[in-house]
C-alpha cells in the first residue's frame, strides 16, 4: 500500500503576542494531526523569528500594512492559492483572516467562529461576554475538525545565541535562578486602565526584594518611563531587553512574574512560571495566563470588565485601586513560600 501524498497545512494566527503564546499548544495539536503534512503559520513578522529553528513549522510574514507585496494580505493570497493548501485552521478568527481563509482555495477551513467561510467551526459565537477562556474555545475550534484538544505546555526551539544571552545577563547582574521576580507594570498604548497602581507596585517590590529576592521590571517602549521610576526604589530595568524568545527563556528560571493582563504574563506562563495576573477591564475568565487561573489578582468591582482602555473618573479605577499590595504579597508567599526576611 503506497502511503498518502504529503499535504500542505496552513494555520493562521497573527496577533497579539499573548494570544499566540495561548495558541502555540493548539498548533502542536494540529502538528500532531498531521505528523507527514507539510505544516506552515501565517503569522505577523513580530513573530517569524520566535519560529525560525523550529522543525516542522515553517512561518512566513503577513505584512497588513501594506497593499501591493509579497507579504501583503492579496500577496498572501496569491501566495496561499499557488501552494494549494489542503486545510487552513484559522485560528485568528478576525476580518483580515477570514478574507484569507475565503480565497485560500483549500478543501478544508476550520475556525474559530461560526461563518460561512468555514466549513468548520463551533456551533456558538464568541464574543466579549462568553464566559469561556481562550484555550477552550481554541480546542472547541479543533474538535468541530475532529483533532484532538491541545495539550498544557508546547517545546521551544531558541537558538545558542538566545540561550546564551540570557545567561549572561543574568550572571553580570548576580542573579541565580528562581532568585528573581518578573514584573511587568506597563500595558499596551490605550490601555492604561489595566495598569495597577505605580506606588502599590513600589510597596510590593520593596516586600519582594526584603525577602532577598531581585524585580526584574520588563516591558516595552510604552514602559520605558514607568519602569525606570519603579526602578529607582527596587530591582533592575530590563525594558526592551529581551525578544520573544529571550523573555520566554528569562521566565522559565524566574521564581514567579507579577504584572498587568499582558503579553508578558503571557509569555511567562507558557514557560511554566507562576504568574500573577491582575484583572479589571478585561476578563480574567477568557484571559489569565494559561493554567493560572488560581493566581488571579482582582476586585470584585461592579462595573468589571468594562473592556475599556480608559477608566472613567467617576469609576476612580475601583477594579484596581483598592488591591493591597500586601495582600497581593500575602497571596505569594502562601502559595510560594518565599525566602524568611
């Protein structure tokens, strides 16, 4: 019996950098699926690099920015319908890719959400009120094709040159593994109601590094400004120090991260470190970092989540405002058991 001609796959997943980190256990899934196809990601140039040694997916950039090129959404196309995919898993679940699922030319489109586009998908939508976290829709999106759920956990594939950054830094600055806490104060530009408060994370840090530990402060260019105040009374800037792969690696040594809903806790969870979430505009149900859902920091507030990136003054960030910061390092040390003063 001749075996089955390789196929070629396609997933679909371009942004935000959280939400691939949430993804990446699904593509292994899919990966597992199809163990003799040719699988390839669509994904946003951010993120080409993170993919570059990997040994079965090959990525490729999609450029929305612009209109006429090879890495544009109609090059894409052109691009999708040459390689005669024989399945898309978009797992984007937006506009832009669902134009390109549609044109793909591919005998099998699964998504995310219920269109005419796929030929398969969950029978409910998702939307801001569905009281279900993205992992689960996600393998609720693989089952409608009959895959298998995703598995916790995927394997990385960093280069000798990321490893060895990593540990270098670590060693000029004196610090050991598990010795160090990741904290990401910042949030991404229009999102300032998800940040909690500068002096609430002063307090914390000062509690963390009482305790013999090192806050390592990390963010990007919309940080840079409040993590070198933060950084003036406790621990180390590191803003726009790592990459991708970088922060991934820093995280799976880090002894736990605190921080806002944001890439970063993201990326920190799916290296398997503790990570302290803190929640109020946004769902903690459909957003905590993947396997963290006991290490929610929240306020019961009633006007939470808002899904705004503004809070109103007369709401006086009531989600977030009042969360002790000791409370939020009683909550650590219970669960982690941190170093004795």
């Amino acid at each position: 019996m001749k075996p089955r001609p390789m196929k070629k796959i396609l997933i679909i997943k371009m942004s935000a950098i959280g939400d691939l980190f949430i993804s990446m256990p699904h593509m292994d899934a899919i990966l597992a699926h199809h163990p003799n196809d040719q699988v390839w990601l669509l994904t946003s140039g951010l993120f080409i690099d993170f993919f570059a040694r990997h040994p079965r997916l090959s990525a490729v950039a999609l450029d929305r920015s612009r209109w006429l090129s090879a890495q544009s959404v109609f090059g894409r196309i052109l691009w999708m319908r040459k390689n005669k995919f024989h399945a898309v898993y978009d797992l984007q679940g937006n506009r832009i890719s669902r134009r390109l699922t549609r044109f793909s030319g591919a005998d099998i489109r699964v998504g995310t959400q219920p269109a005419g586009v796929y030929h398969f998908h969950p029978k409910e939508p998702y939307t801001q009120k569905t009281a279900r976290h993205v992992v689960n829709r996600l393998d609720e999106t693989l089952a409608s094709a009959g895959l298998a759920p995703s598995t916790p956990g995927f394997e990385a594939w960093p280069s000798n040159a990321d490893q060895e950054m990593v540990e270098r830094w670590k060693a000029e600055r004196g610090i050991s593994d598990n010795g160090y806490a990741i904290i990401h104060p910042g949030s991404s530009k229009g999102w300032e109601s998800k940040r909690w408060p500068e002096d609430h994370y002063k307090k914390l840090a000062l509690m963390i590094e009482e305790r013999g530990m090192t806050c390592v402060w990390v963010g990007g260019d919309e940080d840079r400004e409040l993590n070198a105040s933060l950084s003036k009374t406790a621990g180390i800037d590191a803003t726009n120090v790592f990459s991708l792969m970088q922060l991934y690696l820093f995280g799976k040594t880090a002894r736990f991260m605190v921080g806002s809903d944001s890439a970063p806790m993201h990326i920190v969870s799916a290296g398997g470190a503790p990570a302290y979430g803190f929640f109020g505009p946004t769902s903690w149900i459909k957003n905590h970092g993947a396997g963290q859902q006991d290490r929610v920091v929240k306020n019961d507030a009633p006007c939470s989540p808002c899904f705004s990136g503004t809070c109103p003054s007369d709401k006086k960030h009531q989600c977030l405002d009042p969360i002790d910061p000791g409370d939020v390092f009683g909550k650590i040390d219970d669960e982690l058991g941190l170093p004795s003063a």
